[in-house]
C-alpha cells in the first residue's frame, strides 16, 4: 500500500511512501487490543486508595451498653462498621494493578490499531519537520495545513524534536511523541494519525521484531 508524502502545507510533495501489509494491512485482533489499553490504563493507576477498617480506627473499645434489656441491638465497640464514624467494611487497601502482558500480544494490539488508523483513512505520511525554536503558533500552521486543527491529532517522530514537542504541548488535542513510545492506547484515542517519513521505517523495524 503507498501513500503520498505531504509538506506542511498539506501539499503533495510528489513523493510516495510504501506500507508494510504485515503491519498495517493485518485483520485487526479486537482482543489483543483489548488487553493492551486495559494493561496501560492499568499502568496509570497509582493504587494509594486506603479506607481504616475497625481495628485502625480511633477510639475506645470500651461497650457502649449493656447486652440485654435496652430494647436495641446488641452494640460493642463504637468502631463498629454498623456506627457513623466506625471502620469500614472490606474497604480498598493499596495494591498494584500492573500485570504481565506478553511482548507479542503488545505488538499484534499496536500492529491492529495502525491497521484501523488504514481502514478508517485516519493516516497521513508528513515529511520530516523542524521548528528553529517553540512556537505554538507554527504548530497551529501545520495542523491548519493538514486540515487537522479541529481533530485530535497523534503526531509520530523519527526521534526526539524538543522544539516540536514543546509547540504542540499547549494545544489541548494535539500529541508528539517518538516512535519509540508509540503506544496502542495513544493510537486509538487519536482521531487522526501523522507519521512523519522518517517514522514510518523504524516503526515497521520495531514492529517486525
């Protein structure tokens, strides 16, 4: 499959790009997708949610009152869970939520979100950018060119730009990243998907793999 290489204009450059069919031509696995996004949103959560249970609660284990013939139910502890202010009942401790999530799988879930990013036409090959200094105003020119300005956008380097990172990092719906942190959870929450041409080779290498 080729596509055409634009300039920052959104202008044809003339030149083509060929992709890879094992990569971005492969029947989307739903599944592996699945697994990835809910293995990275996993990843994001800090697990420091902590609730006292009655025997870490303050107070006095003294008996609030006699056991018969008050015409309630019988009560112990103020700590009880039944009281206000008391422990709680099997409340969330801190936990890790990471689990292990084989390399294959990963790259099969990143290979099927390209593969969608295809079908959908949510794809465009830019040639390789730089910015001689952080302007979020030529940011804003570049996704204007591309006619990308009302959608959220996942712009994909070759390698680290600082100044291109820096002006798309004010702009709520855009993202940069390298190829290298390219990430199943990223491709799919963006509308549409810029690979700059000096990504596209490196990505299939890392993918190929």
């Amino acid at each position: 499959m080729e596509l055409a290489v634009l300039n920052q204009k959104g202008e044809d450059t003339g030149r083509k790009v060929q992709l890879s069919d094992e990569i971005f031509g492969i029947e989307p696995n739903d599944n592996a997708i699945y697994l990835d996004v809910k293995q990275y949103l996993a990843n994001q959560r800090q697990g420091t949610h902590k609730s006292k249970e009655r025997n870490e609660v303050a107070g006095s284990t003294k008996k609030i009152k006699k056991q018969k013939g008050t015409g309630t139910a019988r009560a112990g502890s103020l700590k009880s869970p039944v009281f206000r202010g008391g422990g709680r009942v099997f409340g969330p401790k801190p936990r890790n939520y990471s689990f292990k999530l084989n390399k294959k799988v990963k790259q099969l879930a990143r290979k099927s979100a390209l593969a969608y990013k295809v079908k959908d036409n949510s794809l465009s090959i830019l040639e390789n950018i730089s910015f001689d200094a952080p302007k979020t105003k030529a940011y804003l020119a570049l996704l204007n060119g591309l006619a990308l300005s009302d959608k959220k956008t996942l712009l994909v380097l070759p390698e680290d730009n600082k100044n291109v990172y820096l002006s798309s990092r004010n702009i709520p719906k855009a993202k940069v990243v390298t190829v290298n942190d390219v990430n199943t959870y990223s491709l799919l929450n963006a509308d549409h998907l810029v690979l700059c041409e000096g990504s596209v080779s490196k990505l299939e290498t890392i993918l190929s793999k």
